[in-house]
C-alpha cells in the first residue's frame, strides 16, 4: 500500500512509480490511520472502496464510477454487519504490535 497526497486523482507517471515500487494500493490515509491506532491500541480496520481508474492505466474509466458505487453499496454493508460479532469478540485479546502502544 502507497499513501499519497490526498485530494485529487494520482497522475499516470505517479502510479507507475508506485508500481514499480511494489505498490499495489493507493490511499491517501490509512497509512497513517493504522499506525496511530497501533499507538493508541485501538484496533482498526476499514474498507476502502478503490475510486481511481489510475488515470487511464486501468480497464475502466470515470463514468463508470456511479455504477460501482451503486453496486458496492450493498456489499459495503453485508461486510461491515457480518464483521460487527468478530469486531466484538476482540475484546482483552492481544494484538501482534501490541508493544509498540504508546498509551497505557
């Protein structure tokens, strides 16, 4: 995962960086999400939704992004209601990372 600057779609020649780079996602901020909810021993997870066509690089193009949106809805909401008991039975279980808390 490559973490950008947020607020605009990366540029054809960044993507290809960040591919040769090894990266296979872009997101704008849950690089630094992640990181400060290990800190704060919060555990996190999210659901991204990938909104970028890569400017062209990809099989789709923008117009396409209501269609996807429409169809992930749904979808978006059967993962987060079925995640919600495991979220729960987390509760007192350690983590991998654990010690890198920086709060009691």
């Amino acid at each position: 995962m490559v973490q950008a600057a947020g607020g605009r779609f990366e540029t054809p020649a960044e993507i290809r960086m960040f591919q040769q780079m090894g990266g296979d996602l872009v997101t704008m901020s849950i690089g630094t999400e992640i990181a400060y909810a290990r800190m704060a021993g919060i555990n996190y997870s999210c659901l991204v939704i990938i909104s970028n066509p890569a400017e062209g690089l990809g099989d789709w193009k923008f117009n396409s992004l209501l269609d996807i949106y429409q169809s992930l809805n749904t979808v978006s909401l059967d993962v987060l209601v079925s995640a919600l008991p495991h979220i729960a039975n987390l509760e007192g279980k350690s983590r991998i990372g654990d010690e890198l808390r920086i709060h009691p």
